[in-house]
C-alpha cells in the first residue's frame, strides 16, 4: 500500500507549475542525470572492452602461470615437473621454456633481443601464438640456406621490421655473452632463417621478442635445464589459488608469478583510469544534482501555502520531509533508469553492428570493443539515485521545518 507521503509527491511531479521554470529545470535535471549515466555506461563498457582485448593478447602471448626457481636459476627436473603440473587442478596445458636476452642481427642492422624458447607441440596448450601469425609458420626445423643448415626462428612483427628481415628465409644472426669468462671470452653465435613472424599486439613484446626451439636456445646459451614452467588454466582467474598450491607442494626453493603479477603494473594502471573516469563522469551527475536542489527549493517555495495546509491537518514535520525527498527520487531514478536504457542500446548497437570502427592497422581490431558488465550498472545506479537523494535532503528539510501559521499566514 502506497504512503501518501509517495502519493502527494508524486501529485507534485506530475502538476503543472504556476511558474513554467521550474518545470524546465526539474526536465533538465532528469536530463542531466541521463547524460551522466549514458556517459558512464559507455565509457566504462569501453575501457572494459579495450582491458579484456589486452588481457587477451598478453595471455595468448603469456602463460597464466610460471613455475620458477628463486634467482632464476636453471631447472632441470623438467619431465617429472610437467607431469606433476598436468595432474593438478585447472591446469589444461603445461610448457618448458628457456628464457635470455642476446643480441640479433639482420642486414646491415642489429637490436637487442629477448629470445623465447619453447616446444611448439606443448607449447600451443599454453600459448595461442599460431593466432597471430602474421607470416609463416610457428616451425623451427632446419633447412638447407645458402649451402648451410640452419634451423628456424620466429620474429616479432616489429623486431624483424627493424632488422630488414621480413621475408621467410631471410637470415638473421643471434650472438650473446657466455654467462661467465668476463669480457674476454667468446660469444655464442648461431645462424637462423625466419620462419614467421608474430604479432601478439603489444608492442613491447612484438619490437623485443623471438622464439626459437630448446635445443637451439641449449646450444645457444650453454645451459642444460629451462628457466621456467608455463602452466595454462580452464579460468585464468584461478591463478592465485594454484599458484600457491604449487608453492606449498613444492617449497623453496621453487617459486611461481602469476598473469596478474608479471603485468601488476599495467593492469593497476587500467584501474586507476577507469576509477579515475568513473569519478570524473560522476561530476555530470553532481551538475545535474545541483540542479535538483535549486528545482525543489522553488517547488518548496511555490508550495508553502499547500506545505501549511497539510501540516495543519496533522502532517508531521517527518511525513514533509518525505515528500520532497521522494520527489528528488523520482527525478533521479527516472533519470537514471532512461540512461541505463540508453547506454545499454548504444553499447548493443556497437557489438551488434560495430557503427564505430577503428584502423586495424594501428589497433589491431576492427572496431570500438565494448564490454558490458552488469556490475558497472549496479554501481552507476546507485552513485546516481544516491547523489540524487542528497540533493533532495536540503530542500526537504527546509519544507518540512516550514511553520504552518507562518506559510498560510499571508495566503
């Protein structure tokens, strides 16, 4: 049953006002309530939808978890590891990796690299590199170049632009310093022809990286184990809770870092923005707020001799207060609930139809990415008919200390 403090409040909405402005602010602050929750929607749903591109593409190049020794000290117990990994829960895919930085060369040009070595057969559970090969295969058996054989490396898009070797069979040179000896010892040097080239997405990882086998990476570095254990999960949500599983198996002095861990300082970044967005947007609301209360002091103002009446029919002071704060309510929740409407057509017709596009040459997606979460809607909702509410305090609270002889005195 209906109070009929929500009754006369609603009367009050819905009345045509003596004073045609006060209608006109009270649409504009339904309006501006509106703008500020589309806003929100949106630009949450984007950052949303540019995070999960981004997350994607580092786990398609990353695993979710590593299996490492403190001081990155070589692991050479890989084959019971790997076994122990693939019986644990969650994990659908586990990869020995050989991990070291050199120097590669190409015509007439040479760049620091960070080589990658992996098994392509256990690595493709792990890794999702064959889904953005640009060129070429993810293939690194020897062939026969220039009267030599030479096994296969595969290029980040970026790495191999620099060094002029973007052809398959183009040859490059990959040196690097013996771990010990000082500075008069030889460099390890190999040759390699390009096998492909990859584009994860990152341009930190397609401007430094290089993949190569493990027995090529051995040869190369002269070391005898792997530098970690690449584990993938069926829910990279998970990787906490079996990354601390592995620890407590395995002890010290193993370790292990998660997705989240290897890239804590990019992720933290895209949640401070998207934190600092949400603040900011907010302040759209906060405008239209201000709106609420100067529209309901006129209300108050326009109706202190009705205000007297009902107070001298034994409305309380409290039942007042009510009335004008539900009809600050009603402003904000219509507001509000319109926006909600907007956004979420406006973001459907995006993934829907992809109105907005983008180069993909520059950003390697086609189109705006939208990514719509039911907890943003939550939470935009409640900032909006909370800041709506305590625009509605101050004028309620001055109607409802009106003094019934004071507001009839003069009608």
């Amino acid at each position: 049953m209906k109070s009929f403090e929500f009754f006369i409040a609603k009367r009050y909405f819905k009345a045509k006002r003596r004073t045609g402005f006060i209608s006109i602010i009270t649409y504009v602050s339904i309006g501006g309530v509106m703008i500020g929750v589309t806003a929100l929607i949106l630009v949450l749903s984007v950052m949303n939808g540019f995070e999960q591109e981004v997350r994607s593409r580092l786990l398609d190049a990353d695993a979710h978890v590593r299996v490492r020794k403190f001081y990155m000290e070589p692991i050479t117990r890989t084959d019971s590891l790997l076994k122990l990994a693939n019986k644990l829960p969650h994990v659908i895919g586990a990869s020995p990796v050989i991990m070291d930085k050199g120097m590669i060369s190409g015509k007439e040009r040479q760049y620091a690299t960070v080589v990658k070595a992996i098994d392509p057969e256990l690595a493709n559970k792990v890794v999702d590199l064959k889904k953005h090969l640009v060129l070429g295969q993810l293939d690194f058996t020897p062939k026969l170049y220039h009267g030599k054989m030479l096994p296969g490396i595969v290029l980040g898009r970026y790495l191999a632009d620099a060094l002029y070797a973007t052809h398959i069979g183009d040859i490059v040179t990959v040196w690097t310093m013996p771990k010990e000896g000082g500075i008069f010892s030889q460099p390890r040097v190999k040759q390699f022809y390009v096998a492909g080239l990859v584009e994860i997405g990152y341009y930190e990882y397609d401007k430094t990286l290089s993949y190569m086998s493990l027995e090529d990476a051995r040869q190369l570095f002269g070391v005898k184990g792997v530098t970690w254990i690449e584990l993938k999960l069926d829910d990279y949500n998970k990787a906490g809770q079996v990354a601390q599983q592995i620890e407590d198996m395995l002890g010290f002095p193993y370790t292990t870092e998660t997705w989240f861990q290897l890239n804590r300082s990019l992720y933290s970044w895209m949640e401070i923005e998207k934190w600092g967005a949400f603040v900011i947007l907010s302040l759209i609301i906060m405008v239209a707020a201000f709106n609420i209360i100067s529209s309901l002091i006129m209300v108050v103002m326009e109706k202190t001799r009705e205000i007297g009446i009902l107070k001298s029919m034994g409305a309380s002071s409290r039942s007042i207060l009510k009335i004008f704060l539900y009809e600050g309510l009603l402003v904000g929740i219509i507001g509000t609930v319109l926006g909600c409407l907007i956004g979420y057509t406006a973001g459907f017709i995006q993934l829907k139809f992809q109105v907005i596009s983008l180069p993909p040459d520059v950003y390697l997606i086609s189109s705006l990415p939208v990514v719509m979460k039911w907890g943003d809607f939550a939470a935009i909702a409640s900032v909006s008919i909370l800041l709506s509410l305590l625009a509605s305090l101050y004028p309620a609270y001055r109607a409802s200390k009106l003094v019934p002889v004071e507001a009839i005195r003069y009608e």
